[in-house]
C-alpha cells in the first residue's frame, strides 16, 4: 500500500464550489493524491503538506464584492 509521502500531493483550497469533490474524485482517479481544504484552514494546510500542485475552486461570490473569500498572502 502507498502512503501520501510517497505521491506528490495537491492540496485543493475550497471556496465553496459545488465541483470540488468532483475535482477530487477526478484526480483520485488519476492516481493523484489530493486533499481538500476550507480556505480559511489553506496556509496552514499549505505549510503541513508542502504540496506539488495547488487547486483553487472557487465559490458563488465575486471577487470583486466587499468581503469576498481570498486566498492567503
């Protein structure tokens, strides 16, 4: 059996999107180790699992509005 150490990983940031355990479930099947994350919770799991590969998916609000979800800095 492989362990995440010996897969690169991809850490998926959730910005609440309807599609983000079908990204999961995709990348799964494609071999990949992934894990998914609030983006609330993204530096420190970015900082734990040193991934390969980040995913950012999104949510239902803009971008552009007052207060929206952003990644960290």
């Amino acid at each position: 059996m492989t362990t995440p150490q010996d897969h690169q990983k991809v850490l998926i940031v959730d910005f609440g999107s309807q599609v983000t355990q079908l990204i999961a479930r995709r990348l799964r099947e494609a071999s990949v180790y992934c894990e998914i994350h609030p983006f609330q919770k993204a530096e420190a799991a970015l900082t734990a699992m040193n991934p390969a590969a980040i995913i950012l998916s999104g949510g239902p609000e803009s971008v552009h509005e007052e207060g929206s979800p952003r990644a960290p800095q």
